[in-house]
C-alpha cells in the first residue's frame, strides 16, 4: 500500500468515525469499532509521514504539499474541520485509542463552548492529549459572518480582548458592533454582570483608542436599551445609565434626533427612559444641542411627517412624563414649524385624543352605568384604536379594566372587550418576527377573564394563525383546553400543510401538551401527517416509546423507518427494535414480504448491526424464500465490499 492510497483509507475511516460520533456516546460498540480503525489506519499512514500533518481549507484537505479535492469526501472533512476553525491537525507516533476518542468526540462541540473552555489546543491540554496538535484559525474572523453566530461568539472574544488589552480585536469588535448589538438580549446583558462589566472596559479603551468608535458604539447601545421592550423601565434605569455616563450632552442629542427620525416606535415612553439615562443636570444642555442640531437639518425643519412625530410624543398618554426642558424645547421646534404660529391638529390626532378621554373617564368615573357606557363607547371605536396601532393604550386599558374587574364580570360588554383584546394579542403574536413585544400584562389579565377558548381556537383553526408563542399562550390561558384542541385539530387532519407549521410551533414549545397532540396526530392523522410528526419527534424527547414499537410491527414502510430512525438512538430501544425487525415467522414465505421490506430500510439506514440477521435469512433453505436470500446477501456483499 502506497502513501496516497493510506491516506484515502484514512480519510474513509476518519469520515465514518465522524458519522458514529455524532450519532452514538463514547462507549458505544459501533463508535468503539470505528474509532479502533481509525488508529489503525493513522498507524498505517504514519509509516509515510511522521508526524502527519493534515491541513484544511475550506472545501479540501492538504497533506504534505498535495491537496486532496474537488471529491465529497474531502470536501465534507473539510468543512467538518473547518468549521471548528481547526486549520491545521499534527498527529504524532504513539497515539493512543483513549486519546483519539476523546479528540473526535469534542470536534462536535459549538465555537462557543470551544471559546468558553480557551479554544482547541487548551481543550486537549486539559485532556492530556500529548500526541495530537491542532492549530486554529483566529476566531475573531467568525466577525464576518452574521445574527445569530456573531451573538454566540461576541462576548467570549470581548472578554478575551478586554483581559489582554488587544487593541487590534478591540478595534474590530468595535467595527461589528453595530451589527451585533440588535441580536443582544438587553435583559440578559443587564443581568449579566461579568458580560455589563465587560462593556463597561470595552467602552473605556475605545475612549483611550480615540472617540470615533467609543461614541459609535456608546450609541447603538442607547438605542437597543431605549428599544427594548423586555425589562421594566427601573432596571434600565438603575443597570444602564453607567454605560453612558461619558458620552458627551452632543453625542446623546444626535442620538435622540436619529431615534425620533428614523424609528416609527419611538414614543413619549421611550423618550422618558432616553432622557432620564442621562443625569437631570444634563437635561438642559442635551435639549439645546438637540434644539441646535435639528434647526440645522433644514430638510426637517420643512417635514410634515416630522411634524406629526412631535406632536405625538407630546399628546401620548406618557407625555406628561416627559421633563420640562424637554416639552420645552419641543414646543419651540413646533412654533417654529408652524407657519401659522401654533399647534394644529388634524381628525386624526382629535381621534386619537377622544380615545384617550374614554380610558380616563373609564379609570375616573365611580357610577357602574356610566362605567359600562365608557367602556361600550371603547368598543364603538375599537376598530379606529386598532388602526393606530397604539400599545401604550391597549397596556392602559388593561390596567383599567384589571382594576375595574369586579364592577365589570357579570356584564356583557365586559366579555366583549376581552375577547376584542384576545383578538388583538394572537394578531400580534402572529406577526412575532416583526412585533417584539413582551405580551405578559395580557396573558396575565386574560387568565383572571374567564374568557371561552373558542376565539382562540378559531385563530388557530379558522384563520391558521399560528407559532410557538402563540401555542404557548394558549396553553398558558386554557390548559385544561386539550380535548377541544384534538376535537378542532381532527378536522385539519388531512391538510398537511397546517399540520407541519404546528409541528414546527410545537417543537419550539417543548411543552407536555405538545407530547399529547404529537401521540394524537400518530394514532388519528393521515400517513404524511405522521410521518411529519416522526421527522419532528426526531428532535425532541416527545415520543411514546409504545407507540413506535406499534408502527414498527404495522406501520407502512416509511413510517417503520422514521420509528425505527428514534428507537435506534437509544441503547435500550435500539437492540430490541431491531431483532422486532426479523424475529417474524414466516411459514412457507408466507411472512416474506415483511422480511424483505426490512431488509430493505435497514439497508436504506446502512444498520450494519442487524448482519448476523442477515446472514440468517441469506443461510434459509427452500425455493420460496430465494428472493428474500438473494436480498439479504446483496446487502451483505455490499457491506463487506466497503469494510474490505
């Protein structure tokens, strides 16, 4: 055997050795077994090259200046190293199985945790791995990539840069700040103090490198902290204004001015929490440079959208918590926009202003007829209060009528508006992607509104409304609802289409209602609808382990295999689901059929467990069961071909 031939062989074991790892624990037989090969091919290819030194791209492999392309198999170790940003593998003479098992088992932990645990090289000093090396590549060029992967990795590179002081990553984190900033969760930052400190001396050698990238990101984060919708205005208060407190009076005005521009959902709330981030001393100066700035932006000075966007955050039902010298300056930027000198309001702000005086009235008057005439004339007008898409206002309702619940129960109106309000909420939450709105205050109140789960129900049924927060609340406010939510979900049996958006809700849910609807779609849907469920199941821990041993013994072909692909994951179900497979009598060949089907799957599975059950049926006498020899043996060949 030449050099390049053991390496192909190397290669090949090494892939299947990756394919084991993923699926089965270190002690595992068939894990064992292959990484026992892959020593003994390493062994082999030592002989050539000591020690061996495996390089990765990309898409190819490099050993000892050959690259080793443009085939799937190199291909899929490249990226499997790649990924893990591994550039480089040296594997010495004396390598140990125990070694290598520990190595191919942690290539499959996240960058995070690789970064949690000080990178590659420090996990396998940790491990004690003497004869094999790794040089990574610089995970900091993980930056270039996007969302979610960035947010992973960010605050394990600042804390890195900030303890060595690494200007340079300092200087390139502060680049990608922008972009990963809108992923942060701002309560979980806020909570964190190791990561708030973190910022905090992030914040501090950006001021000693120079303004331009301290103020940059001082700012994207005054703006994801104004936004958040998550954490209650105290904690912002008290856990955030140290971030800011040397941004300069200049800075947070421009920062205030590109809110109030560029963010639709900018409100007077909002603005109270931007304006008292900043010490009340401040107020003032802020408020002139924010004067200042805005009348040099003459295109503003002339906007009629602007325009209404201050009187907004004026009228709002939180404007009246708004500090002085802020209404103050306001007001003169609106006289000064005015060509007739002071503030007019169109129909739609004197809409918006009656809808205001129903919620006070609502809240104020003590006489109950009164009370539920308020509130019938709120529901006259829900439709218009929809249109204007206000939460603050549907938050103070709330309020109200949580306080007015017990002169309100009994009467219908009371119902009416709760149902209006449910509506409402499922509209919301179906929007989710685009809505990031905490929805407690109204699954709170609702739960106290003894409200029927039709409406509910309907949403989901009717109008296919429907994702994980959405199954969620659900089950929050009607968890005794499950037999009305199998009575509806029958007649959708058949539409496969809604049932594979459930599923994907339901697996996000994880919930014990959700293990009730899946065993329910495997004894009642259709043959597609349960094998959606099987393929979903694969993921989460929602099987009923009775239930696949039931589909294996009767199920079709295809929902046999997707049992079979869960049962198999486990130990315990895998060697008793697999003799279930060929432990069919088969009188005369009477049962046959069966046992060629099963042949058949676990070919398609590559189980090359199940050979001695092959070589079983390949070994029966009497013509009848020919087909069923000639099946099993093909398979058999086709194994043995590989491992030789």
């Amino acid at each position: 055997m030449g050099k390049e031939e053991a390496l192909e062989e190397l290669f090949k074991s090494l892939k299947m050795s990756f394919k084991n790892a993923s699926i089965y624990p270190p002690e595992h037989p068939a894990l064992k077994k292959s990484v026992s090969e892959v020593k003994e091919k390493i062994d082999v290819a030592l002989n050539y090259l000591s020690p061996l030194k495996i390089g990765f791209t990309p898409n190819s492999l490099l050993v000892d200046g050959q690259y080793f392309e443009k085939e799937s198999l190199y291909e899929e170790l490249a990226r499997t190293f790649h990924v893990q940003r591994i550039k480089m593998i040296e594997v010495k003479q004396g390598l140990s199985i125990e070694e290598l098992m520990t190595f191919l088992t942690k290539v499959y932990l996240s960058p995070k945790e690789i970064l949690k645990k000080g990178g590659f090289s420090h996990i396998l000093e940790e491990e004690k791995i003497t004869h094999l090396a790794v040089e990574e590549l610089d995970y900091s060029q993980l930056l270039k990539g996007e969302g979610e992967e960035i947010k992973d990795i960010w605050p394990h590179l600042l804390q890195e840069a900030v303890e060595k002081e690494d200007i340079k990553k300092i200087s390139e984190l502060a680049d990608n700040f922008e972009k990963v900033v809108g992923h942060f969760k701002i309560e979980e930052l806020l909570e964190n103090e190791q990561f708030k400190g973190n910022i905090n001396k992030f914040f501090t050698q950006l001021q000693n490198m120079g303004k331009d990238k301290f103020r940059k990101c001082s700012k994207e984060l005054l703006k994801s902290i104004v936004k958040s919708q998550n954490i209650s205005r105290e904690t912002k208060l008290e856990k955030s204004r140290t971030f800011f407190k040397d941004l300069s009076n200049e800075d947070i005005a421009s920062t205030l001015l590109e809110e109030i521009i560029t963010d639709e959902d900018f409100n007077s709330l909002s603005f109270q929490i931007f304006s008292e981030l900043s010490e009340r001393t401040r107020h003032k100066n802020i408020a002139g440079s924010f004067k200042e700035q805005f009348q040099k932006e003459s295109i503003l000075h002339s906007s009629p959208k602007i325009r209404e966007k201050i009187k907004e955050l004026m009228t709002g039902s939180s404007s009246s918590v708004i500090s002085e010298v802020y209404r103050e300056t306001l007001s003169a930027l609106l006289r000064d926009m005015s060509s007739e000198g002071e503030m007019t309001f169109d129909q739609k702000q004197l809409q918006k202003n009656y809808h205001f005086i129903l919620l006070s009235l609502l809240e104020e008057e003590q006489r109950k007829k009164r009370v539920v005439n308020t509130l019938e004339k709120i529901l006259d007008e829900w439709n218009n209060i929809i249109r204007e898409r206000n939460l603050e206002y549907f938050k103070h309702i709330i309020e109200v009528l949580n306080k007015r619940r017990g002169d309100l129960t009994s009467e219908p109106v009371f119902t009416n508006i709760n149902t209006k309000i449910l509506d409402y909420m499922v509209d919301q939450l179906a929007l989710r992607e685009k809505s990031h709105v905490d929805f407690e205050d109204f699954i709170t109140y609702l739960q106290g509104s003894f409200l029927s789960s039709k409406p509910y129900l309907d949403k989901i049924f009717q109008e296919e409304k429907i994702n994980t927060q959405i199954m969620k609340f659900f089950f929050r406010l009607y968890p005794d609802s499950l037999p009305l939510f199998k009575k509806n979900l029958k007649e959708k049996s058949s539409d496969t289409k809604f049932i594979k958006k459930l599923l994907e809700s339901l697996e996000e849910a994880d919930s014990p209602e959700s293990k009730e609807i899946y065993k329910y779609i495997l004894s009642s849907g259709t043959e597609s609808t349960k094998i959606e469920v099987l393929k979903t199941v694969q993921q989460s821990s929602a099987h009923d382990e009775k239930h696949l041993f039931s589909l294996l013994e009767k199920g079709s072909d295809s929902l046999k295999k997707e049992a079979l692909g869960i049962l198999i994951k486990d130990e315990s179900s895998k060697e008793k689901a697999l003799e279930k497979l060929f432990s069919i009598p088969s009188f005369f060949g009477t049962k046959n059929k069966i046992l060629l089907d099963h042949v058949r799957i676990v070919r398609e599975m590559d189980l090359t467990e199940t050979k001695d059950n092959l070589v079983t049926l390949s070994r029966k006498k009497f013509f009848w069961n020919k087909k069923l020899k000639e099946e099993a043996s093909k398979v058999l060949e086709k194994w043995d071909a590989r491992k030789n």
